[in-house]
C-alpha cells in the first residue's frame, strides 16, 4: 500500500501522532533510541559462527541416571546434585541435600512451580520477566563458550531466557548449552537456562542464516518455499526433523514461525512468512507446532512462539515498525483482521502453541471499522504497541482462547514501544512505567535488553503487583518442567551431531527443495517447449551460466550503495564459481561453455535482496537490490534462449527481466541443484507461486495493503501479466506433464467470510 502519509491530510491525527513520535525521538535517541535498543537483540547479519566441522571442543563431564520405567532421566554435571530417595533418583537443584517440592517430578508441575515460586526473591522472579540474546565468542581456541565474563546476566541478573544467534555445527551448539546449564546448575535454585533461537533450518537474509554444510542443521528452502510446494504433510516432516535437531542441540524454543499474512508486497520480512493465504499460512504454522512442540508439550519437545499478533502483514509502503515510520498497523479495509490476519493465529493456537509474540506496532485509529470491542466511545483501538495493548492482548486470550504466554518483540518495552514513549507533556516515560504497562497488559516475558531492576522498580514504586510476576513466571517455569528442563538440562554433542547429517533427513529436505521451484515460463524453441533440457536434448546444447547475487546494505550503513555495488560483485563471483564447480560434477551431460558467442542456451540466476534494517523498502530489480547488470542480463535473454531463474524473497517488479526470457523459474532459498533437477526434468515442477506478482510500480501504489491479492477489495489491476498473456497471480505454476498451471487468481476458499467462530466474541 502507498504510504499513509501520502494518502492523509497532513492536519490529521495519524500524521501529527507519526510527527510527534518523530520528534520525540530525536530527542531522546542518546538514551532509549533506535540506535541503542536493537544493538542487544537485533543486530544479526547472518554472517557470524561460521560452521565449522564438530572437533569435540568445550565439551564437558556429566553425571546420568539412565531412564526407565517409572523413573526420568537425571543428569548433572556435579555429582552430588544426584539424590536417590526409597529407589527413585531426583534432581538436588539447590544442592541442599535434600528433596524439595520442587525438585520431586513425582508431584504435579502446578505444585511443584508454586513452592518454586515461593522460595524465590524478587530479584529473581524479576530476572525471569526478561529473555536477551547471549553471544558468547565464536571460535574459542580453549572450547569456553561460557564464561563468568561473558555470562554475568545470567549470574548477577538471575536471567534464564537466552537468545542465541552464531551458526555453529551442532555439537559446539550442544556443548554451549551444557556449559550454560553447569553454570546454572550452581547457582542458587538451579533453575536451568532456556535456550531460545530465531528459525535456523534455511538462508536468510536478516536472522540466523545457514547453509547446506556438514554438521549443521538439515538445510531447507524458505518458508515461502515450503509454501511454493503447497505440502502441508512434507511441513509436518519438516517441522518433526528440525525439532529432533534443535531437542538435540539444547536449544528448546523456538523464536517463530511467522503466522502474518503477506498482504504489503513491500514489506522486507515477507521472506520469512508463508505467503498470502491466511489458509494455507494457517495450516502450515499448524503442523510447524505439532512438529515442534509434538501432539503435547512434553521432554521431546521445542517450544513455539508464533508471531507477530495481530499480523505483521498491515504495513504501510512496506514500512516496518521496528522503525518510527512504520510503527502503526493500518486496516484500510473493514474486517480485514478478523477475516485476514487472524484466521492464522487461531490455528496455532488449535495446535496448542506455548506461547504468541505481539509485533511492536500499534493499530491505527485511521483504520476501518474491524468489528473488535471499542478502546472508548471515540477510539476503536487504544494506539500503544501491541504488547502494551490490553486491549489487543485481552482479545487474543478471551476473544481466541489463547492460554499459553505473552512474549514480547526485541525492544518493544523500551525504545520501540510505539505510542508509549512519551507522556502527553513530551517528557519521556520511565522504563519502569512502560513495564509495567507491558506486564499489566498481559505480556509474561520481555524480550530485548537485561533490565530486570526495572521489573524490581515497577514493584517498588506501586506500578505494578508482584502477584503479576507470579502470574507470569508460572507459565514459564512450568514450560521448563513440562520440557524436562529441571530433571535433565544437558544433551548428548553426539547425538547432536547425528541429528544434523541423519542421510534420511537430508533427503526430505533435498525434496522439498525441488518441490518449491516454480515454473512461470516454458516458451517454444524451434517448435518445442525448451524445457525440460532432456539428455537428448543436451547432447546439441552448450550452456552459458551466469548469477547475478544482491547483497543488502545493512543498519545505519553510511553509503549504502557502495556497500551493495562492492558486496554484490563480491557474492556474484563467489557464486558463479561455486555453480559451476556444481554443475560439472553433478551435472556432467551438460556442456557449459565460458561466453555467451560459444552458447546455445544461458542460465541465469538473479537473486535481488532488501534488508529490514535498512528501513528502505523496495522491489525494483536494478542496483537498489544488487542487480547490477540488468541490462546484461537483456543482452544474454535477447542472444540466446535463456531460462532465466529469480529468487523471491519479495514480490519483485519483474516487468524488465521477464519479457525476453525464454523460460522463468521462481525460487524461494533453493538450492541450485535441485533447481537443475527440474531444468534437466530429473523432477517435474510442481511449485505454485505463494503469492502474486506486482503488475507494476503503480499497481503497487495502488494496492490494498492489508488484503491478499486475491480479495474482492484489492486494486484489480494488481497482478503482472506475462508477455504470454498468462497472470502471475497466487496459485501459479507449469508443469511439465499437464500444463494445467495456468493463474488460478485466488484459492478455492477466496470467496469464504474467512471469520473464524469467535468472531462475535467481544473479547472482554
């Protein structure tokens, strides 16, 4: 959708809210700004904990008593923290030597977190209210992944929540999460660590980025990739293999999936979502649930936290609300949270999810009528970011029912609590206040920054009721029971390691790489369709290859174009090298060739890329996104038949490079091996397009930013039409059997209310 700002008069409320919001954060950057609240938890560039092969480092020495019937496994790293009462073994957590209610897994959870909680201080409940990341140093030489140094939240702040972002192999991950669990093993109470990561089983281009390397996780396409295949059961599979590789690697929460409906093309976190279907998103956050979490929460499990609620997709020109311009959601059109943007949510919560992260925006009052109970008589929403929205919170837990906890954003209680920032006189407000807002709302845990002292002060200063700390940490502690935590913390590097290269596994994922291409294009040449290039056909065919790889800027970069232009030439050749090398040994039958003048044919692959930390949306391929060279790539599709590959992470303006190709593939973080399996017909393609492409610059000006493409109420001119006369829409896709791929334009259920049966719920 175009920006609000270009659509209101300037004399009106939203626009002296955004201007005011502006304002006061110039003023106060130095302190709670931008700059400051994403250096803790957001500041990840995918680069750093190369995966280097497992060695065995860091590990250490564990103390177990075996399972068996009747009794859990136990397992320390002191000895003496084994305690063996009338034949049953516990664990001694506070190394009193002596059997507390909370240590006794006999009893039930409820009981046991109730005496917990009672021997707890404030300063240690207060410390549980808080989740940051935890970096240790990448590549120790001496295996300390924990140190007292670099540990000190968890040991003076009495925090147990950890975000951990490098891409190790999976026994380093398992050895950091051991000597985590040692080092609270030894302080007062034991109460073990939470290890909690963002998804980590495919490229990205902003969070934790892996590749398909020895030792690591199984590597799978993107979301939108698994939503490209439309296997709902091959996300079931997914979902189970990751959890059996996290559980292993002690990490167990997950910060994810995305539940948000696609419905702003510019918005750059589109790549992490499942698309434009609030159906098929729904469906597909289902099985990643019961994959993770399994049919019930138990001490195979990795928790989920499904975000970002409302919906995420309502953005303004594509705006992010990690930004002060993209800090509200707008609902131009009525109803479109109940029958869009919700309907996803209420899935994940069918499926038992543990826990529901609100986004960091507020809902706009500029918005349509969406049919939720009113904030006032003359206010439909009550404008403070979600996770300070009592309002938003009360109706995701009576209006749906939720009854797990309230995670909050990164930074969402402090410098991104939009609308909360300052009083009505400008004067900022006390992080304590705002924490108490958050937690009096309804959020249990805040994520970003280690502040529990604003907990504490919030208690003090009579914002806030420590009975609402109780209320919060119960649903945390019982989480770390029901998972195991408080009996056997620990894992085994070894199993860790045979989790990540299960052959069995690498194979599922190696499938639903080759699920996810979509073929948009299969032109004729001299008198048959070009692909599939068939062994036949290969013997009169030399092939030109060539990538074309964006790289994205990063925060706060000076010059950002220099950055892309240098970055981007550097990934490109990089590429290029690396699929060439491919080709020749997994594709031998091909002959490739060094120039377009010696080619018959040319592959070119264009990966364009927009970062959400640039805070500069944008879908054009050219420069702005990496491509450097459209016009050679022009020059190659108009020599020679080319097919011509484009990885979606956005809905990119394809008007340029899709005219003169001879064949168009969409790719979603695939890998270019099974990407040859489908050029070569080794597979038939059978990926649709998970959402639909932009006709044009002005068609995305003029779309509905809170719709699917397919929605009555969208712009009807959204969707690109191909020099063939076929529509890019939601649903597109060729196959070489049947070419029955044609657009089908909207899902079967399109013409549904799409309202789920709580609707008429009040939500109070």
């Amino acid at each position: 959708m175009a920006s609000l700002s270009k659509q209101i008069k300037k004399s009106s409320k939203l626009r002296k809210k955004l201007l005011a919001t502006a304002l006061t954060l110039s003023l106060v950057a130095p302190v709670i700004g931008p700059q400051a609240i994403f250096a803790d938890d957001q500041g990840y560039t995918g680069e750093e904990g190369a995966a280097t092969p497992y060695s065995g480092r860091g590990a250490i020495t564990t103390y177990k008593i075996a399972k068996t019937e009747g009794q859990p496994e136990i397992e320390v790293a002191t000895q003496d923290r084994i305690l063996e009462i009338n034949g049953k073994y516990f664990r001694d957590a506070n190394g009193s030597k002596s059997l507390d209610v909370y240590e006794d897994w006999t009893k039930p959870v409820s009981i046991r977190v109730a005496d917990l909680i009672s021997k707890m201080s404030l300063k240690q409940k207060a410390g549980l209210m808080y989740i940051t990341t935890h970096t240790p140093v990448a590549d120790p030489a001496d295996g300390k992944f924990v140190t007292d140094a670099n540990a000190t939240n968890v040991i003076n702040k009495q925090m147990r929540y950890v975000i951990y972002r490098l891409t190790q192999n999976l026994g380093d991950i398992a050895n950091y999460n051991n000597q985590m669990q040692q080092l609270a093993e030894g302080l007062e109470l034991g109460i073990p660590v939470v290890i909690t990561s963002n998804p980590r089983n495919s490229a990205s281009t902003d969070y934790t980025n892996i590749t398909n390397v020895q030792d690591q996780h199984t590597f799978w396409p993107g979301t939108l990739g698994l939503a490209a295949a439309r296997d709902v059961e091959a996300v079931a599979e997914f979902a189970d293999i990751a959890r059996q590789e996290w559980r292993a690697a002690g990490i167990r929460k997950v910060y994810g999936y995305m539940a948000d409906v696609a419905t702003d093309p510019l918005w750059a976190r589109i790549e992490e979502t499942f698309g434009e279907d609030p159906k098929l998103v729904g469906d597909m956050n289902y099985e990643i649930v019961k994959g993770f979490q399994t049919e019930t929460l138990g001490k195979d499990s990795v928790a989920i936290t499904v975000k970002h609620f409302p919906g995420g997709g309502a953005r303004d020109d594509g705006q992010d609300p990690h930004f002060a311009n993209g800090s509200f959601n707008i609902y131009p059109t009525e109803g479109s949270m109940e029958k869009y943007h919700i309907p996803p949510f209420q899935r994940a919560i069918e499926a038992g999810v543990a826990s529901v992260m609100p986004y960091y925006a507020y809902p706009s009052n500029n918005s349509a009528n969406q049919g939720l109970e009113p904030y006032s008589e003359t206010q439909q929403f009550e404008e403070v970011g979600m996770t300070l929205n009592k309002g938003i919170i009360d109706y995701l837990r009576e209006g749906l029912g939720f009854k797990g906890y309230i995670n909050s954003d990164s930074g969402a209680v402090a410098g991104s609590a939009w609308g909360y920032l300052v009083d009505e006189d400008g004067n900022p407000i006390p992080n304590a206040q705002k924490v108490a807002k958050a937690i009096n709302a309804g959020t249990n845990i805040i994520s970003g920054g280690a502040n529990p002292e604003y907990v504490i002060e919030a208690v003090h200063s009579d914002l806030l009721e420590e009975s609402k700390l109780d209320e919060s940490i119960t649903y945390t502690l019982s989480e770390m029971m029901t998972l195991g935590l408080f009996e056997d913390p620990y894992v085994n590097p070894a199993e860790a390691i045979a989790a990540a290269n299960n052959e069995e596994h690498r194979a599922l994922a190696y499938e639903a790489h080759q699920k996810s291409v979509v073929l948009m294009r299969n032109d004729k040449t001299k008198g048959e369709k070009l692909l599939p290039l068939t062994e036949e056909k290969l013997e009169n065919v030399k092939l030109y290859v060539e990538g074309f790889i964006g790289v994205a800027p990063g925060r706060n970069n000076p010059n950002p174009q220099k950055t892309i232009n240098e970055e981007s030439a550097k990934q490109t050749a990089a590429f290029n090298a690396d699929l060439k090398k491919m080709l020749k040994e997994k594709f031998p039958n091909i002959t490739l060739v060094d120039s377009v003048d010696q080619a018959t044919h040319a592959y070119l692959y264009v990966k364009p890329t927009q970062s959400n930390w640039d805070n500069n949306p944008r879908i054009a391929v050219n420069e702005t996104t990496g491509i450097l060279e459209l016009d050679r790539i022009i020059e190659i599709q108009k020599a020679v038949p080319t097919i011509t590959a484009v990885n979606f992470t956005n809905q990119w303006l394809i008007n340029k490079l899709e005219p003169n190709a001879a064949a168009l593939i969409g790719t979603f973080g695939t890998l270019q091996e099974a990407v040859f399996d489908v050029i070569t017909g080794e597979f038939n393609p059978v990926g649709k397009l998970p959402f639909a492409i932009p006709a044009s610059a002005e068609a995305v000006e003029r779309e509905i930013g809170d719709v699917p493409s397919f929605a009555p109420e969208e712009y009807k001119h959204f969707t690109y039409k191909n020099k063939n006369g076929d529509k890019y829409g939601y649903g597109f896709g060729l196959s070489y059997k049947d070419n029955n791929g044609k657009a089908v334009g909207k899902p079967d259920h399109a013409n549904e209310t799409g309202k789920p049966d709580h609707a008429g719920k009040t939500g109070k």
